[in-house]
C-alpha cells in the first residue's frame, strides 16, 4: 500500500527592510541632515538638507521612494560637476 501525499508547504515570505528617508549632504557633509518629502498631489518630490539649507526637486510617479530623489540629486550634481570641468579644461 502507497503513503498518501503529504502538501507541501509554501516558503515563508521575505521580510523587506524599510528603506532610509534621512542622506548625508552632498554640499556639507553632514550625516542625516538631509530629508526627502513626497508630495503625490502635485507629483513633487523635495530633498532639503537642515544645516545648509540646500534643496532639490523632482517630479515623482506612484513609485517613487525617498531614496530615488536623493539619487537623482546625488546624479544631478555628478552631471553639472561634470560639465564644469569639461567647459574648464
């Protein structure tokens, strides 16, 4: 006689990690000065460092995380560095 199937189990679900809201400053260096603030009612979002008072917008979509405006800031200042030192040289 044959053992009846036992189910199985499905894996257990991955936790996700929360994601940082609070950067370091790309102008002043300060560690968690810097906070992202998203505005889906307008589709805004805003990076704003407290110590020197330096800000970044961007438009935002329904996916957009802290985490993104702060990259695209971080990119946006590796892009005008960029050109500052091509149009230098």
């Amino acid at each position: 006689m044959g053992k009846r199937k036992s189910r199985a189990k499905p894996p257990p679900r991955k936790r996700m990690d929360k994601l940082d809201t609070v950067f370091s400053c790309p102008f002043c260096n300060h560690g968690s000065s810097v906070e992202c603030r998203i505005d889906m009612k307008n589709l805004i979002g805003e990076a704003t460092c407290r110590i020197c008072q330096e800000s970044f917008s961007t438009t935002v979509t329904a996916l957009t995380e802290p985490i993104d405006i702060y990259s695209e800031w971080i990119d946006e200042c590796e892009r005008v560095n960029n050109l500052e030192e091509d149009d230098g040289a």
